[in-house]
C-alpha cells in the first residue's frame, strides 16, 4: 500500500499541477491578435489608504489619482464583442499601414506562461475580463514587489490614419 502511495506521490510531482498557463489560454482564445472594434478614452480614480489605529487612537493616510485609460471592443470571433479598459501605461502602440483593421494583442511574462497551473474553471474561461483584470492587478502587485508579473502591456497594431481617428493620445 505505502508503495502505490509513493508512486502515485512521485507521478503527481512529475506530472506537475496541469498543464502550462499559456497552453490554457491558447485554448481560451486569449492568445494572439484580436480584431478591434471600437477605441474610446475613459478616465478612472486610482487610489490606497493605509492606518492604523490602537485603543481608538491613530492615523489614517491615502491618496488618489485620475488615470486616463482606454476602453476597447475586442473579440475571439467576429461575433463576439469583449469591452475592456486598460490603463494608458498598458498600451503600446505599432504603426503599421498594412492593418486594414487594428488589431490588439495581449502580452503575457513567458516565464509566467510556461508555469504549470491548475485548470482554468468554466467561468473564469468564459469571462476573459475577470481574467485579465486578475493578471494586470497580478502586475501591479508585482511592480511592488509581491508577486510575479504576468502581464506586460497590450499592443495595438494600428495604421496612422485609424490612430488619428480612433486613439486619443495623451496630449504632451
């Protein structure tokens, strides 16, 4: 019996957890470039607070930001429209006149891809926001030194005459 024990221990350790992160959402369609529907400017308030209180006395401190972000219509397939807003910092942009639709993809930390990983449930693969509000908040964590970055930025590859129209840059 301890020998089908050890053996069953020793499979499971050689198999890992499943199969790897990038694998799943290559499955889930997350991977590669996505059609983009439609670009709009939001802005957002970004913010922390911090105290600390002992037999009713303390402080409380805090901040916060307006954060210009976009939102954007994306999908898996022409009959899907995904809205998602990121922050400008996550965006990189690609000039590139052969794009006769802009196109958006999502970059992921290849270590981070690579790694084992539990397999996605139903409704984590269904709701790719819920999905990719975790990683970015996984990202900014990890700017602060708590955990691994995953997500690194999402490129749009767009040419010049939808950038004017579409995007609305940041002023200098």
């Amino acid at each position: 019996m301890k020998q089908l024990f050890c053996l069953i221990a020793l499979a499971g350790l050689l198999t890992g957890c499943g199969q790897p992160r990038g694998d799943q959402l290559q499955q889930m369609g997350l991977l590669g470039q996505h059609d983009l529907r439609r670009i709009e400017q939001t802005s957002g308030i970004s913010g922390s607070m911090s105290g600390s209180f002992f037999l009713g006395i303390g402080s409380v401190s805090g901040n916060l930001t307006s954060e210009r972000r976009l939102q954007f219509y994306w999908g898996r397939t022409a009959e899907e429209f995904v809205s998602t807003t990121l922050s400008y910092s996550m965006f990189r942009f690609i000039v590139d006149e052969s794009k006769t639709v802009p196109t958006i993809e999502f970059v992921f930390d290849t270590d981070w891809l690579n790694e084992k990983n539990t397999p996605y449930t139903e409704s984590e693969k269904s709701n790719l926001n819920w999905w990719l509000d975790e990683s970015v908040r996984a990202s900014v964590h990890s700017w602060r030194g708590t955990s691994a970055v995953s997500f690194r930025q999402a490129v749009v590859r767009i040419s010049r005459k939808d950038l004017e129209k579409e995007v609305y840059l940041p002023r200098q």
